[in-house]
C-alpha cells in the first residue's frame, strides 16, 4: 500500500439484487487500511452516479451508456417470473413467453431486462419500481417477470416463481469512470477477476533493492601434480649451493 493510499476509502456502488460482499471480503483482507463504502444505488440511476463522481466503480446491469465508462460484464441471470403461489404457472418446472400470452404482465419503470417485445398482456398500470410492482402481484393484480436476483430479493411467503426458457436474461457488470481509472479501482478489478493477490495481472510491486555483488575469494589453481600453482610474478626457491 503506497502512502497516497492511507486514510483513503474506495466508494463502491451496486444496484438491487446485486451482493457484493464476497468480493468486498477480499479487498478488506488485502486491503486493510482502505476501508469500503458502499452505496446502493436504484439501477436507473446507477450511471449517473457513477459519472457524478460519487462511487469509485459499481455493479450495474447492461445494457448501459458506455459512454466514458469501462465496462467488464460478470455474469448472466435467468429470468423468472412472480406469481401468487396458487396461480396456474406453478404447476410447471418452469415456462415461456407464450406460456404468458394471456396474462396481464407489469412492466415497472425501474424494469431492468431488455425486451424486444414485451411478454403478456399490458397490466393496468406501469408501477415506478420492481418493489411496487410486487406488491401488485401479491394482490393477484398481474404477473412480474425479472432477474432471479430480484425475485429473491422481493421473497414474499405468499408468492414463488418460475423460469421462463426463452426470455431475455440481465446481465450484471462492473463499470467505472474511463478517466478516473486509479490504482484503487485496478485493485479491485483484479478481485472482481479472480486473481491472486501476488497476480502479475495486478498492480506491479515495488521492485525490490538489488543487494550487492559479493565478491567471491578465488580458490587457487592446482596444476596437475596436484601442487598449487605459483602465483604469476612470484619465482620458485631453487637449492642452495651447498
């Protein structure tokens, strides 16, 4: 950890149905003098938050505006749909859209799959949020379709859920300002990525100090009579006249 870094804290945004705290685990035990805060943040909203300046990076769900923000998807998820526990779809493992064609089917404003068509019937009402409409379907009004994630998120005792094969699924990424790429934000897509804390993929570390050479003592040359040789500009003892 460099000194800029001490007293700092990395800001990091993630939108419902998003859980980060196996990846913030990680950073809290490499990264102990760098504490984590976390912002939640409704998806709508995510990327403008992001571009204000106030979170370092966020989970978000694409599709997004890329525009000066990087962008690395993380993974799929399935999408189910809600329904009261004694609704009809329950009795199936799980659906398809044209399984739905005759249901009223909400579509919140906060919705985060991307359809190319919407499934079902228009409901009565488009609800400002996923919560809101969940409460509508807990009234037996109509049917919700979103992310597993969400589903699980929204657990009601008196609703379940099942998947629907061919729907389109949201996927969740991990994006961060282009221009406020910092050694922090590196670090933490180095966990988001699985890599080691010694990975060569991170952050260099600082080179260690080369010590210095040793000198080494020459050994002397024996010849091959197996005495040692006489050093060069030294002569050899000759015999005494007697």
């Amino acid at each position: 950890m460099t000194d800029e870094e001490t007293g700092r804290m990395f800001r990091l945004a993630y939108v419902p149905g998003v859980t980060p705290a196996k990846w913030v685990n990680v950073w809290t035990e490499r990264m102990p003098g760098v504490p984590v805060t976390l912002v939640a943040v409704p998806a709508a909203e995510a990327v403008g938050l992001l571009r204000n300046g106030d979170a370092d990076a966020g989970f978000v769900r694409l599709p997004v505006d890329r525009d000066g923000l990087s962008v690395i998807p993380l993974y799929v998820e399935t999408t189910v749909v809600m329904v009261p526990k004694d609704h009809a779809v329950t009795a199936a493992d799980e659906v398809t859209i044209a399984d739905l064609a005759d249901e009223e089917v909400f579509h919140p404003l906060d919705d985060t799959v991307e359809w190319t068509a919407r499934p079902g019937l228009p409901a009565f009402t488009r609800p400002a949020t996923t919560a809101d409409a969940v409460e509508l379907v807990a009234a037996g009004t109509g049917l919700l379709l979103v992310p597993l994630s969400l589903a699980r998120l929204h657990h009601r005792r008196d609703l379940t859920y099942r998947p629907v094969s061919d729907a389109p699924q949201s996927q969740v990424a991990l994006a961060w300002p282009t221009d406020a790429t910092t050694d922090l934000v590196e670090d933490f897509i180095g966990i988001v990525r699985g890599r080691t804390a010694n990975s060569s993929r991170g952050r260099t570390p600082a080179s260690p100090a080369k010590k210095p050479a040793q000198r080494q003592a020459q050994k002397p040359v024996q010849n091959g009579s197996g005495r040692r040789a006489v050093p060069a500009g030294r002569k050899k003892k000759g015999h005494r006249p007697r």
